[in-house]
C-alpha cells in the first residue's frame, strides 16, 4: 500500500468533512416506501426518493422477481450476444417499446449505462451534439465519449438552441441532447419547440426521460406525452431505477435502426451482462400495473400539488414546476445538509444538495412526491418543516 496516497485521500475527505459538504450513507431495514425503518433512526417518511409510484413495494412487483429468480435463477454469466439474453429481456423490451410509443426499445442495466452507451453511437466525427447546461451527469459523459463536437445552450433557451442549429448546419448528424424532466429543477424540457427546430434544421432528438417515465403524461409515458409530442422524438432513453419498479435498470426507446445498431455496437451491450432477469420481470410487472391503474399518476400529481401548497402557505418557496420534483432553494451546501440532517432528527428523510451536483451557492433541498404517500405522512412533513425552517432561521 502506497501510505502516502492514501493519507492524502483522507486529507480530501475530512476537508470535505470541516466543510461541511461530506455526504452520508443511511442504511434502511425495510423496503422502499412512504415510511421505512432507518438505523439508529427508526421509522421515517420518505420524501426524497424516485419510487414515484410506490411500487418500489408493490406486491406483484416483487411476486414477478421472485419468479423469475426461480425460472431464471440468478444470471447468465455472460454478455448478450455470447449466450446472456433470457425471454423475459425481449418480454421487457417488447413491452417498453409499446408503452413508450416506439418500434423498439433495449434495456441496459441503468440509464447511466444506456446514456453513455448510447450517445457515442449514435453521433460520432463530424457531428454535433446540442446539449442543454442543466442535463445529467450521463448525458455529459456519454457526450464526452463521443467523438462528435459539442455545443451547450443555456437552459431550456430554445432562442440560443437555434443559434446553435444555425451554426452547425454544415456539419454530419445534429443531436439535440435534453433531460425530458430536469432532476435538480423540476421543471421540463421545452419538449414541442425542440421537436419544431430538429424538424426544422434537420436534428436528431434524444431525450433522456428518467424522471418522467411514469410520472408525466396522464399515462406516466413521460414528458414526450405530456406535451403530445409521443413518437415524434428518435430517442428515449429512461430508467427502470425510478418510477417502474425502483431496482435498477434503464432503456432506450427508438427505431428498429437505431435498437439494431446498439445492440450491434454500444460498449455496455457488447461487453458487459445485461439486466439481471429478476429486474426485468420486476420492471416489466411494473409497467403493467400503471398501464392498468393511471390512478397512480394522479395520486402522485395530487400529493405533489399538496406538498407545494403546504410547504408555500408556511413560508417556503418551492421552485414551481409541473413535475414530482419540489427544490427548495436554501444557499449553500453546508446549511442544505445541515437542514436536512434536522428534518431526519424529527422523522423527515429529504436530501440536501449542493455543490458539485448543483451550482455553488444553489444548494437546496430535493422534496419529491409519491403515490405512495398518504396526507397523514404529508401533513406529518409539513409540520417538520416549520419546526425546522423556523430553528434554522429560514422562516
Ligand atoms: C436524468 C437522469 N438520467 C439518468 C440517471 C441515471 O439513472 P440510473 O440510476 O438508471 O443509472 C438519473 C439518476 O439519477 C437521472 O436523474
């Protein structure tokens, strides 16, 4: 062991640590879900998790998983197209690609994994990809694996994503590159314009629907149905992690061209397992139970809309967005986490984030709403957070 790197690890953590910003793992003891048991906290409300539909614990979800464990057993100790895809892949994949509205979809074990193993297929030397400030972590590495130039735009500024159109119009294939929903902000990509301009100056659309698989849409088909632009944006790509089912997983929804050409040549499909069959009967189940109850989807949006009425009519103000995500902005990171650190203390599970995740100065508290909550937890919540909100000086 080389002491003196290790040593100097350490330095940059308790550094992290005298500032304030060091993050915490907490360890649950009970399923995802609107109350779980934490250690050393016991029972707590969760409210800021993606089990946007609750079905992180639904019990045909798991029935479906446990199934396939016993069909399947654990996994096939190889990559795809060596001898690792079961049925139940092509089951998922068939099934995604008709809830999303497209020829074809194939699943990846993460939407991390789909983001940064698809991009550097789909564009490569000689394109662009036009890519709003604000997307996710994935977007920006699978763009920095491409070979393909990059132009930012300001966030959702559909007057600079044209300039930046204009500007490369001699160039090979264009990619518009956008969050549907951005899972800092909340609020969604200017989806109908962005399909306007990719039809105008002749663009490929990818959107990366993670946070709006599920929860946008009155059938939870994401932000693309939302604003009634389904089938008109080339690429998907979404999480299984979240809304469907909450394990892990991620996909991309497109043509048959674009599925054919991943499953040919995208790194994570060639070189790595696939999804665990557990997963994809889970998620697939998943799919199926918010196909046959979009309930869900107002139950989700009906708490959402409470949580920001209530946390509006005690003093905060919550960024106002149409989605499950509610930021409240609060400054810096260390006061982020310190306030978050306080709602655990009264029972409240919402986490802070600050700088690198988001810009210096802008830390803020990530409320997001589920179907899973019941008023009861979310008045119990909003209690919390006076009391909180009051201690630290904030109201
Ligand atoms: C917009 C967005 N894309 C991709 C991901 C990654 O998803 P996964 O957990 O499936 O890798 C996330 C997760 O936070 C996300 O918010």
């Amino acid at each position: 062991m080389n002491q003196e790197y290790h040593q100097s690890l350490e330095n940059s953590i308790r550094e992290m640590e005298s500032k304030g910003t060091l993050k915490r793992l907490r360890y649950l003891q009970s399923p995802m879900d609107a109350r779980v048991r934490m250690e050393g906290k016991g029972e707590i409300i969760i409210l800021s998790s993606n089990n946007y539909l609750g079905l992180s614990n639904h019990p045909q979800v798991i029935q479906a998983g446990r199934e396939a464990l016993q069909h399947y057993g654990a996994g096939t100790a190889s990559v795809r197209f060596i001898c690792g895809t079961f049925s139940i892949h092509r089951e998922l994949e068939q099934k995604l690609a008709s809830f999303m509205g497209s020829e074809a979809a194939l699943s990846y074990v993460s939407c991390w994994n789909a983001n940064t193993g698809a991009i550097p297929v789909l564009v490569g030397e000689g394109d662009v990809i036009i890519s709003d400030e604000l997307n996710h972590a994935s977007i920006i590495d699978g763009v920095r694996l491409s070979r393909a130039r990059r132009l930012i735009y300001k966030h959702a500024d559909m007057e600079e994503l044209e300039e930046r159109l204009k500007s490369c119009q001699d160039a090979g294939t264009r990619l518009i590159v956008t969050d549907g929903v951005f899972s800092m902000e909340g609020d969604l990509a200017p989806l109908q314009r962005i399909v306007e301009l990719a039809r105008a100056y002749d663009a490929v659309t990818l959107v990366d629907d993670s946070h709006g698989t599920g929860v946008m849409g009155r059938g939870g088909r994401g932000v693309a149905e939302h604003f009634g632009v389904l089938g008109q944006v080339d690429v998907i790509t979404g999480t299984l992690g979240k809304a469907l089912g909450g394990a892990a997983g991620g996909f991309v929804a497109s043509s048959s061209q674009v599925i054919e050409l991943l499953t040919q040549s995208s790194r994570p499909q060639i070189f790595s397992n696939a999804l665990p069959a557990t997963i994809a009967a889970s998620a697939l189940k998943a799919v199926e139970v918010l196909e046959g109850n979009s309930s869900l989807v107002k139950k989700l949006h009906d708490n959402a809309e409470y949580l920001r009425a209530g946390l509006r009519e005690r003093g905060f103000h919550p960024l106002d967005a149409p989605s499950a995500i509610i930021p409240i902005l609060v400054g810096e990171t260390s006061f982020a986490i310190r306030m978050s650190e306080k709602l655990l203390d009264e029972g409240i599970f919402v986490t802070g984030f600050g700088y690198p995740v988001v810009p210096e100065g802008k830390a803020r508290l990530r409320v997001q709403s589920s179907a899973a909550l019941e008023r009861a937890d979310i008045d119990q919540a909003l209690e919390a957070f006076s009391k909180v909100g009051t201690e630290v000086g904030l109201l």
